[in-house]
C-alpha cells in the first residue's frame, strides 16, 4: 500500500540524517516531504493527509508537542501515525506527549534498527 512520510525538524542537517536513516531502515516509502516546524508542518498536513510524520519535539515557531494536538483536530489527520524524535528523554515528556495523541517516541541518538521497530507496525 503506498505510503507518505513528512519529516518535521527545524534542523535541515537533522532532516537529512533522519531521511538517510529512514532509507537504511529498508522502510519504503512513495513520497517524503519535510517541514521546519510544527506550523509548517500543520499546513503540509491540511493540504494532504500524510501517512506518517516523524516529528522532532524542540522547534521554532512551533514545538512538535504543540504540532501534535493541534494535528489531532485536523479532521484529515485522525489516521496519521506520529512518532516524536527527540533528544529530550523524560518519561514525564514522553507520557504527556503520547497522551496528547504521538504514536511513538524515538530519542536521539537513533538507528536504523530503532526506525524498522518504531515504524513497521504502522507500514502494513
Ligand atoms: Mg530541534
């Protein structure tokens, strides 16, 4: 089944790494697109639904916690699966994350092995 992927991180380095590290994970996906923070990101996603964003958590403008709830109201995103990547590594962070709506959590420094485990429930 064709699958979409965003990348949100206000580090275009970072994006990069994520999207090799994506490849190397052997994850396929038909289209990738990318944003440099939460509000940019919620305007990719009212434009097109986006089957799954990893979304790093510390941004400009706004944060990828905020990106999260506010993507959670958007009627076209109920299904998009969104997985945090993050060097923050509180429990209290991720819980509060998770239960605002982020279906995973991925702390950096990641792998590709991480990526395959984070992500392959969600590619069927
Ligand atoms: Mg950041």
């Amino acid at each position: 089944m064709a699958k979409t992927l965003m990348i949100v991180d206000d580090s275009a380095t970072m994006r990069k790494i994520i999207m090799r590290t994506v490849r190397m994970s052997g994850l396929e996906f038909d289209s990738t697109e990318e944003a440099g923070n939460g509000a940019e990101a919620l305007e990719k996603l009212k434009a097109g639904p986006v089957d799954i964003v990893l979304c790093d958590i510390n941004m400009p403008e706004m944060s990828g916690t905020e990106m999260v709830k506010q993507a959670r109201q958007l009627p076209n995103c109920k299904e998009t699966k969104i997985i945090m990547v993050s060097t923050e590594s509180s429990q209290d962070l991720i819980n509060s994350v998770m239960a605002d709506g982020a279906n995973g959590y991925i702390t950096k420094p990641f792998t590709p092995e991480k990526f395959q485990e984070k992500l392959s429930p969600f590619m069927s």
